[in-house]
C-alpha cells in the first residue's frame, strides 16, 4: 500500500507543476487564458487528491486531519471550477488568473505546514 500511496503523491505532485507552472507561464506571457497544462493539472490534483485521501496508508504513522482534507477539497473543487467553466475562452481577467495562482498555493500551504 505504500507504494500506491507513493506513485498517487508522485502523480498528485505532477499535477501541482502543470497547475502552478502553466498558471506562471501564461501569467508572464500576459495572455491570461486557460491553456491545456493548467486544465490538466487541476483535473490531476483534483483527482489524485481524492485517491490519497481514501485510506490507503495501511496503519501508517501520518493521518491527516479530516478537516486539513475537507480544506484541500474545498480548495482543489474551487480550483478546477475557476479552471473548468472560463477554459474555451479567449481570455480570461487578471484577477480570475490571480485567484487560481493563489488558491494553488494556498491548497500547496496548507498541505505542507498543516500538521
């Protein structure tokens, strides 16, 4: 089991680049405008997520919060709606862009300093 737990933190992660690093790109270019890594990535992360959510961990050392989980969902579903509903636009405005970086790296904050 924890080797699945391992390749689903690896593909969660994965997700997390192609969100945050697509998101900075298309932000430094100035064309604010959903591209295919930033939908991508918020479909992995949502749904790696949720596969390392389930209780898969075998008796590990480590459970996260029920809350520190429902915070993440709440923030990965806020993601991928902010993703998912402008993506066949053109472009979208610099606050939503924003709002997407932000609520990224907050999802990655709370992961990582949330104990």
């Amino acid at each position: 089991m924890e080797a699945l737990r391992l390749i689903l933190l690896f593909i969660h992660l994965v997700g997390f680049a192609l969100l945050l690093g697509g998101a900075i790109a298309q932000f430094l270019t100035g064309k604010f405008r959903i591209n295919p890594a930033v939908l991508w990535g918020s479909v992995i992360q949502l749904l790696s997520g949720l596969a390392l959510a389930a209780p898969l961990r075998g008796g590990g050392d480590y459970e996260p919060s029920p809350i520190k989980l429902g915070v993440k969902l709440l923030l990965a579903i806020l993601i991928f709606i902010m993703v998912f509903i402008p993506r066949k636009r053109e472009a979208v405005n610099k606050g939503h862009f924003i709002g997407i970086i932000v609520l990224t790296l907050a999802n990655a904050a709370v992961a990582v300093f949330w104990r």
